[in-house]
DNA sequence: AATTATTTTATGGTATATCATGGTTTATTA
DNA sequence: TAATAAACCATGATATACCATAAAATAATT
C-alpha cells in the first residue's frame, strides 16, 4: 500500500458525489476493499480517511488489547461506530454522509490532505486556517527548526 | 469475513422483526450459517452480536485456556449458554428473543452498532449516552488525543 | 519548443437495482 | 383449532450502476 500524498481541492455535485484523487484511489489498488473507510475526526473539525486494510489492521489490534486496556476499547468503539466504508464509483466518486460533511463544515468544495498512511477531507478555508495555525506553533516552538536527513 | 462498521439505525415491526443492516449481512457472506449470534452484554444493557464463525474461534480459544483459567470458563460458558444463533429471512431479517430486548431496553427502534469483528444492538437514546460518556472519559485522559499511527 | 493527438481524470445527469419496511398467506405446534 | 412462527409478496425511498461530456494532463509529432 502506497502513502496518501499532497492535497487536491475537488467539488462536491448535487448529490454530494466527489472525485477521490487519483493518486489517492492508486494507493488502494490491489486490495480487495476498492474504496477508502471514513470518519469524523475527534480532534479536528475534518473528516479522517484511511484504507480498509488499515481499519482491519486495528480491529485485531485492539482484539488483542481490548481485554486490558479499556481507553483504547473506547477509542476503538467510537471509531468502529463511526466508520463509514465508502466504495469508489465506476469514476472513482464517493459520496460523503451528511453528518461528515457538516462535521467539517464542507459544502460544495473540499481538500483531500495526504497524511502518510492517512489523510484527510477539509472545508478549504478551515484547512488554510489550521494550517497558518500549526504553521505558527511551529515557528514560535523551534525558531531554527531543521528538517532530519537521513537516508 | 469483512468487519461490522458504522452504525444504522432501524424499526422494529408488529412481531418484532427488525432488519440487520445490509453491511452487516454482507460481513457474513460466504459462512455457512446465514445468519448472526446474539447474547446478552455482561458489561452493557445493550446485545452483543457475532458471526457464527467468530463464536467457533471464541470456543475453540476458551478449550485450550479455559482448564486453566477458571474465571474465563465461567465467562465463556454463560456466553454459550446464552447465546442465540439467528438466521436471516429471506429479506433479511431476524427476530430478536424478548428477553434480549428486555435486556437492552429497546421497544420499536434499534441501533446496530459496528464494532469491528463484533457489533452490538442498543436502545437509540441509550447509545447516545454512552457514547457522551465514553468521548467525555477520552477527553478527560488525553486531551492530546491522536489516533494510532503505525505499520 | 510548439502543436497536435491520446489518455486520464473530474464532473454532470439518468436509469436501474437494492434496501428497509409493511402486509398476506401458508406451515407448525401446542 | 387457536395461536404462533415461518415463508412469500409488494412498494416507496434511496443509493449505486450506467452513460455522456468537459477539463486536464501526458505523450507523440513536427
């Protein structure tokens, strides 16, 4: 499985069908689940997206751990009950419950942002926002900040 | 077999036969029992739900454990013991035991709630109280709350 | 490098199938 | 035979499969 890279600013239709960025869809290719599982994020006003092979990676995770460690069976709990499986479309489209999209505050545009082994789905002005904002936190926290290089 | 994701909720009818999501049928497809097993939670006034492939896998585990673990043969033989294997009609329906409902408090809508390799069933208003309370302790003990990033 | 051709991608609209739900009839069994 | 449960049939709402076009990106050609 391929990362989740860059971001794409794509329209959302009458329907609420959008295009899920090529190069996002390629990073699924191969599995047999041909769509991405999304949910409200807990932190942020977004929504959160991963790949079906990931979510499933979880669920025996906290198999494994529920017995012990009841934070993580809450954690697991609200992100099973929330996750929606959305299957791409002949084009590649998906469309978004109603609840996320007002969750993140999406109306008729939104931002897919690559995160590595996830990205996620942006109102875009919310995302330019929180962007300057981590931006600024950053600067302010690490005034000579380096990235690593490593091979 | 694919998870139990997401949460749908739907009615009851006059001789209680409810509708068992199409999602969740379909996590089911393949197994030769057509159909789900419910019981009663131990640690929720809600129904725990199961493939019957899983209630093997649960049976097979507690055989290798159970002789020396007294405490999870008790556990285990309850589960057995109360457990109600139902299959689906041709609609996919089931009807759901009286004392189950009773359990779970629910009269003429349901909630089936995914859980990963489980889901459960919950009176509507009931899930929504839990699932306050359950955010509430998340936030409460990681204000810095990130999902679990990894392989 | 500029232009054209070809493929991929995004978007819009319509038709079809699926799903949840209700009702009716036939089998079971107490 | 009355009561109960299982199989059968019907339907409105909704989602998804299908078809068509526009825009963009890539490749090919001059």
């Amino acid at each position: 499985m391929s990362l989740f890279l860059s971001s794409y600013e794509n329209r959302l239709d009458t329907k609420g069908r959008i295009s899920v960025p090529a190069s996002f869809r390629s990073s699924v290719m191969g599995e047999n689940f041909q769509g991405v599982v999304l949910y409200r994020s807990f932190t942020n006003d977004c929504i959160e997206g991963l790949s079906m092979s990931r979510m499933e990676k979880l669920a025996s995770a906290s198999d494994q751990m529920g017995v012990f460690d009841t934070e993580l069976d809450d954690l697991s709990a609200m992100l099973f009950a929330d996750a929606r499986p959305l299957q791409f479309d002949v084009t590649g489209r998906i469309v978004i419950p109603e609840d996320l999209l007002k969750h993140a505050g999406i109306k008729d545009t939104a931002v897919f942002v690559g995160r590595g082994n996830s990205f996620q789905i942006w109102n875009p002005s919310a995302f330019k926002e929180a962007q300057n904002k981590s931006m600024g936190n950053l600067r302010k926290l690490r005034p000579n900040l380096k990235i690593v290089s490593g091979n």
